[in-house]
C-alpha cells in the first residue's frame, strides 16, 4: 500500500512539475504514459455532440489548439461554394487512409481517383485502425477535447467537411495547421481545406441540396474506409 501511495505521489509530481517546464508534446506524452485514458472520441459525450449538430456555420468563435489560440474561420465558404456530387459509379467507392505514408487514397474498384497528403493522430492519440463506413457527414462541426493541464486542449470551431467513419473519428478540412504528412491530430484525419472538399462530394452519403447534416442509411450508405499502417 505504501508502494502505490508512494507511486501516486512521484507520477502527480512529476505531472505537475511537467507542467510547468516541460514543452508540450513531451507533457502530453508523459501524461498519457502515466494516466492511459481512453480517447474522447469513442465517448458517449462525444458521439452525442456530433448527433446533436446541425452542420451549419456558427459565427464570431474563437478556436484553440494544443493549448495555443488560433484564428478561426472568418465567413461561411461552403455556402457561397458550388455543390459538386460527382456522379454514381459502377464501381464500389473505398477510402484508403494509408498511416505509414500519411496518404489518402479514394478508390473507384482498382482505379485511384484522388491522393491526398494528411496528418493523422499523434502516438498518443492514434487514429483507429480497420474497415468502417462513413456513418454521417456535417458541413460543419465544433470539435472540443484534450485537457489544459496536459497542453492539448482543443476547441475547433466550424470545422469544416467533417465526415466521421467510427464514433468521433472522422475526416476532416484543417484550418488550424498546415503541417500535413506528419502526426498532429488527436485521432481524426486531417486534410487540406481544398482536398476536404473534394472527398466530401464524391462520398456517401449523399448530402441533399440545402442540407448541412446527412445520416447514413440503408437507402443513401457511407462510403467504406479502410484505415492500416
């Protein structure tokens, strides 16, 4: 007993000294070493915030990243963007999220269609592996998570082309960073703005005109993603 005791207080100790002198990557690592959680984005909470979301542009929000403010989007661009559904194929469309090579590929049967670079989660927060479907995709969403204590803290406003294949693991645009081909995310995967936009429109399900959140269904199924190292 004494041991755990004793244990308890040298790892709170350290976290705490950690939080003053230590860069912030190496806290947050230090920190899920020390205290495993499991990741909000598999949370009920989480998953209730998504459901809950009208996918529709919030203005004059300020947005926060690892701790650190950034600037938000300014204007509502996907109002004013052309829709552009690419037309039904003959063969099945698959998403190929590619860890290792930190690649995006979309896939017509054998054919490639796009390539794209991201950044997906950090070792500490990695992005999940295996077969999903896009279950529902937002025009918009407020991402919030992370602790303050540990540097990550992260309240994403009007993230845009959200499209999420397993609870709260999605893909999405990224405005907050332009660092793709290395690991900056808590779990989801992250594009370009540009290339967002165009995955948006070629997967399932299909978004009505006019509407800013669609649930996948039997009669309008998700897109398949495959995510391996």
């Amino acid at each position: 007993m004494v041991k755990i005791l004793a244990f308890i207080f040298l790892a709170t100790l350290i976290f705490v000294l950690s939080a003053f002198f230590l860069p912030s990557e190496f806290r947050q690592y230090i920190s899920y070493k020390i205290f495993p959680k499991i990741n909000e984005l598999q949370t009920s909470e989480y998953m209730s915030s998504i459901l809950k979301s009208e996918g529709k542009f919030v203005a004059d929000q300020k947005a926060f990243f690892d701790n650190r403010k950034v600037v938000a989007l300014q204007s509502d661009f996907i109002a004013r963007a052309k829709e552009n559904v690419l037309a039904a194929s003959a063969q099945e469309k698959w998403i190929e999220v590619d860890l290792s090579d930190q690649k995006l590929y979309t896939w017509e049967g054998n054919q490639k269609v796009f390539e794209f670079v991201i950044s997906s989660g950090k070792t500490w927060t990695p992005t999940i592996e295996g077969e999903y479907r896009i279950w529902i995709k937002l025009r918009y969403h407020t991402m919030e998570g992370g602790s303050k204590a540990r540097g990550d803290y992260y309240k994403l406003p009007n993230v845009p082309y959200v499209m999420y294949f397993y609870r709260g693991y999605g893909i999405h645009g990224t405005y907050w960073h332009n660092n793709f081909g290395r690991l900056m995310s808590h779990g989801c995967v992250n594009l370009r703005i540009s290339d967002a936009e165009k995955l948006f429109w070629w997967v399932g399900p299909n978004l009505s005109a006019g509407k800013s959140v669609v649930l996948a269904s039997a009669e309008n199924p998700g897109t398949r993603v495959v995510v391996h190292q």
